[in-house]
C-alpha cells in the first residue's frame, strides 16, 4: 500500500463546536473590524457584530421558533452579507443547517427540505414563489419561511424581526454548546448537498469535527489568509461547501474581509474589482451605509473601539474562483475595460482547470499569483491545495495536512506505481459522516477502512504535486483506450476562435464504442470565428492528440456550455440537448 501525506505537519485537531472554532480569533481581528461588506450596497458586518448576530439568531431559533439540538434549517439564497450568520446560527446549539441551491425548482428545493428533514427556511424575496411551491409539497408551514432583507413581502416577514434586540448582553443569548471529542465528532453541523454532477445530488452530513478540521488544515496552508490587509470577494455561491468553508469559515476566523457578491455576473464582477481598488473601507465609520447600521455595529460589541491603521489599503488582492470565471477573464472582451492591477493572487477550484486556461491568464496578467485547489463536499470540502510561490500548473496542488490519499487502479484494486494513474482515496477527520439517509451510498463510498473512494482520476509526481485527470464516471471508453473530456477540452479552449467548449462520450453502435463529441462555442464577433467548421475543430484536435482521442462523435456548435455556479459543466443538460429529454 502506498499512502501519500502532506508536506505539513499535522495540526492540532479542533474538538469544538464549529462555531466556537469560527469565533476563537487567532489573529485578534478586532471587534470592529468590518469581515463582511456587500460589495454593491456596502451594507457591513463587522466582526463583532457578527459573532453577536449569530448568538441573537441561535436564541430566536429556539425561543421563536423551538428549534432544540438535531433540528435542521434550510437556507434558500444568493448570497447575503448575514448569510454566515443564518448559517452559523442553529450550529450554536448543536441544530443543523442545510444549505440550498438558489437555482433549484420547487421539485428540487422539496426533495432537499424532505430528505434534510428542514423544518424551517429563510429564502430570498426573489425566491419566494419557489420557496413557498418547494414547501408546500412537502408540508412546511408557511409561517415558518422567512426573508433575508428588511421588507415584509406577501406577508413574509425578514428573519431579523425574530432577532432579540441588539443591546441584549451576551449573558442573554443562547450559550454555544461545548462538545467533547466523541460529540463532535458524531454531531452534525451541516447537511451540504453535493452538486449533482454524476447523478442526483447527496446530503452529505458534516460533522462540527469535520467542519473545524478542515478549516485548520486549510489555514495552515494558508499564512495569506492571516494578513488583516488582504481582502477577497466571494462570489463563489455560499450554498457549496467551498464558499462556506472558505469564505464563511476560514476567512471569519482569519479575520479576512470578504466583498459579498450576490450572484456572479461578469460586468458587477469586474466593477467590484475596479471599485476596491480606490474606495477603501478600513473601519466602521467608512463601511456603515446607514446610522441605525453603524449604531448596530457599535452596539453589538462590548470591547473599546480600535481605530484600524488608516494608511493600510484594503484593496482587493484575493480572487477566489471557479474555472468558467477564469474562462472570462481569459476570453472575454468586456475585461479590458476594468483595471484589474491590484489583483495579486488568485486561487481556482470545484472543476477542472487546465495548465493552457492558466497561462494564457499569467499571460494577460503576469503579477497574479495563481493556485488550484481540489476537493468536494464529502471531504469538507478542502484536500489539496497549491503553493503561490511553488505552482506546477495544471496541477491540483498538495496535500492539506491531516490525511491520507492513496491513489488505487479501480480494475486492480491496486494502489497505482509511481507516477501511474488511480483513483484517489482519502482517509481523515475531514471525511464527511455519510450520506444523509442513504447509507448504501455511503457504503460504497466509504469503505470499511474509512477510505473515502472519491471518484477522481489523479497522477502525482516525485515533489507531491498531484493532476487530477477526470472523473472517472465521466472518462470515455473508446475501444478499450480511456479518453478525458477535461483533457480534450483544455485543447479545444486555446484554440482562439473557441470561446468555450464541453466533451462528452456518445455511443457509436457500428463500432459498439464511445466516441468522443465536443460542444463548441465559436466567437462570433471575428469573421474566422463565424466561419469555423466542424471539419476544422476535428483536424486541430487530431493535430493535437494521439489518435485514440480524435472527435470522432463530431462537433455540435451552440451558444453556451450549460455550465452550474459552482463552476461544473452540465453534462447531463447536453445530453438532453443531444438525445432529447430522458424518456419515463
Ligand atoms: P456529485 O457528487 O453530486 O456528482 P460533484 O462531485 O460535482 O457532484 P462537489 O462535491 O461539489 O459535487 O464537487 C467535487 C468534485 O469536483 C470532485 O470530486 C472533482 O470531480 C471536482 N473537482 C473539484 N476540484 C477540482 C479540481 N481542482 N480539478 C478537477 N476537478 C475538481
Ligand atoms: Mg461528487
């Protein structure tokens, strides 16, 4: 057996309350200090108002709506400043919280509040007519969905109007609850759904142990994430798990200050950044919109008031990202527009990015430090991650400290020679309890020895780096040979006519074989791109590969690769777009 570790050394492993581990402080980020500010309204969340909002939310939790240890809420949202705030709340007093994909049908949001067991909801006024379709079917009371915001819509009121005032003394508020080593390990903290990409998404139920854990493994990669002058946006969706342990986690701990985007558009996006480079919010009295904000603010906290280093810039120097977003950045027209000079270190995870994508973006922007992370819900999410000053690009990083991987041949059983390929496994604290209800799923992803088998095709090479190739579910099988669509899409993205594209295997029955086919999408503000042929994308591909990888499934040219906000590409949307809806 050969089993890879990290270049780190183990951390101390954090048996708490995973809130308690949130608010612990190690930087001594001062009370005042603003962690939290919407990026368009600039309504802020300093760091003690956030600590105290999460206390007032956990005691309206149980003494409005009689939430006890075990019972779980659902977030139904785009993100909001105070979404780490609903978030934390229940976890307080060891209740649970589920969050939801804000792109979710009724159908959807209904099967995630039966099988989480939901028996509350704050949704987003935008969302209402879904959230109250998704509740209704499965008998949620409408009196127990509420609203982010201020308003009372349709007689829905905000979740604010159940918070006890805000001068309540701490002393008043509903006390975390301290979990010994066992408890935390077996209490859940979150019900995270994974994204549905290979099938229908998952609960994966996290523990505060796991939740905790992960976050000190990824802080300990991450001496950036210390400096109270770093700011980073979050407009990855604070419904996955890598936003929440992230953003919401890992930089509220750090001290980090995070611009809040609501959801992902190119245009706000660009703006934002442009934005923060010249207004430069330091302390409370900048960031505060409104009095009754800033009166909050002051009030929630109980220590004298720090007046932060006034010649410190807080620019944004941290993007956190998902690979379509560096697609933009690399194809889009609309960037050069935008000063984005002040951007110094990007980090991209949740899907594939290949070593191409990445330089042509050091290209366009050589003094941004770039890395890859890697790894998915049932891991908490975090497993690798790349050095900024030490990036073998195209690769998914190193090891986090505190686990296991192997890498096993999944026809052999075998673990993979050096430098083979195999599936990666990974044993840790960080892995997740299991499936919600689902207990044979969990058995076939986590095995008696507590591997978590994780569906992933990797190499790793002699300096730990490693290079996930695909998911296995999704290689093709042409003839016996395995052919990866991320590998045939990361050639087909620097062709310079092809804005974006998306591979899949489709079944040739003369030669019972898959067969590759790519999507493509051509940049139709250049006449070569207009004029591109299939013909021409099959040849620059087969000038590109060994001959096993041609298109043979041929080209299909559309105008967008249907693609999740977290950054995944729909596959299964192109089949349909292909075959035509599933037939039942
Ligand atoms: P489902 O399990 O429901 O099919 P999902 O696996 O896409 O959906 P997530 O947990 O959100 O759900 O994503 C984890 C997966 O994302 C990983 O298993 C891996 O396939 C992919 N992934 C994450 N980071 C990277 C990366 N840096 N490079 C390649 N793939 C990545
Ligand atoms: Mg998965």
């Amino acid at each position: 057996m050969t089993i890879y570790r990290s270049h780190l050394p183990d951390q101390p492993v954090p048996y708490m309350n995973a809130y308690s581990f949130a608010i612990s402080n190690p930087n001594n980020t001062p009370d005042e200090y603003p962690i939290l500010i919407d990026g368009i309204t600039k309504q802020t969340l300093t760091f003690g108002q956030w600590r105290h909002d999460i206390r007032r939310w956990a005691t309206a939790l149980q003494h409005s709506l009689g939430f006890k240890r075990g019972d779980v809420l659902a977030l139904f949202s785009f993100n909001q400043v105070d979404y780490s705030v609903t978030m934390f709340g229940p976890l307080v007093f060891a209740g649970i919280t589920t969050t939801v994909n804000s792109a979710y049908n009724a159908d959807e949001l209904a099967y995630q509040l039966q099988d989480s067991g939901a028996t509350a909801m704050v949704t987003h006024p935008e969302l209402l007519v879904t959230a109250r379709a998704g509740a209704k079917k499965v008998g949620l009371p409408e009196e127990r969905i509420f609203l982010y915001g201020d308003q009372i819509v349709d007689g829905f009121r905000p979740y604010t109007s159940l918070l006890p005032p805000v001068e309540t003394p701490e002393s008043q508020l509903v006390k975390p609850v301290v979990l010994d080593a066992k408890e935390c390990k077996e209490t859940t903290a979150l019900i995270c759904y994974s994204s549905g990409t290979t099938g229908r998404s998952k609960g994966v139920e996290l523990s505060h142990l796991n939740f905790a854990v992960n976050a000190a493994q990824v802080v300990a990669c991450d001496g950036e994430l210390k400096a109270h002058d770093n700011v980073a946006l979050s407009v990855l969706p604070m419904y996955h798990m890598y936003s929440i342990q992230l953003h919401l986690m890992c930089g509220a701990h750090s001290g980090l200050q995070n611009i809040v985007m609501q959801k992902f558009n190119p245009e706000d996006f660009l703006k934002i950044i442009q934005d923060y480079k010249s207004k430069i919010p330091r302390t409370i009295d900048e960031c505060s919109n409104t009095k009754g904000n800033k009166a909050r603010a002051l009030q929630a906290t109980n220590t004298p008031r720090i007046i932060l280093n006034k010649t410190t810039k807080q620019i944004v120097k941290t993007l956190n990202l998902v690979p379509p977003q560096v697609l933009m950045l690399v194809k889009s027209p609309l960037v050069a527009k935008y000063d984005l000079s002040h951007v110094r270190q990007i980090t991209v995870g949740a899907a594939p990015c290949s070593r191409e994508l990445i330089e042509a973006l050091l290209e366009k922007y050589p003094a941004i430090a770039f890395r890859q992370a890697y790894g998915m819900s049932e891991a908490s999410p975090g497993t690798h991650v790349g050095l900024y000053n030490d990036m073998v690009h195209g690769s998914a990083g190193k090891m986090l400290p505190n686990q296991e991987v192997r890498l096993v041949d999944s026809e052999t059983g075998k673990d993979a020679a050096p430098g083979e390929r195999g599936e990666i496994w990974i044993r840790g604290l960080n892995v997740m309890k299991g499936y919600r209800n689902n207990e044979k799923a969990t058995k076939e992803t986590i095995d008696s020895e507590g591997w978590l088998h994780t569906g992933d095709v990797a190499v790793v090479d002699t300096r730990g780096n490693f290079f996930v190739v695909d998911r296995l579910k999704e290689l093709i099988k042409y003839k016996g040979f395995q052919v990866a669509p991320a590998e045939l899409e990361a050639i087909l993205l620097t062709h310079p006519q092809i804005l974006d594209a998306a591979v899949i295997g489709v079944e040739n029955k003369e030669q019972a074989t898959e067969v590759p086919l790519a999507f493509v999408v051509k940049n139709q503000s250049s006449p070569e791109g207009k004029a591109l042929t299939e013909e021409q994308v099959v040849e620059y591909v087969a000038s590109k590969v060994a001959a096993h990888k041609k298109l043979r499934g041929g080209v299909r040219f559309i105008d967008l690769v249907p693609k999740s906000a977290a950054g995944k590409i729909l596959r299964k949307d192109l089949r349909v777009l292909l075959e035509g809806p599933p037939k039942s």
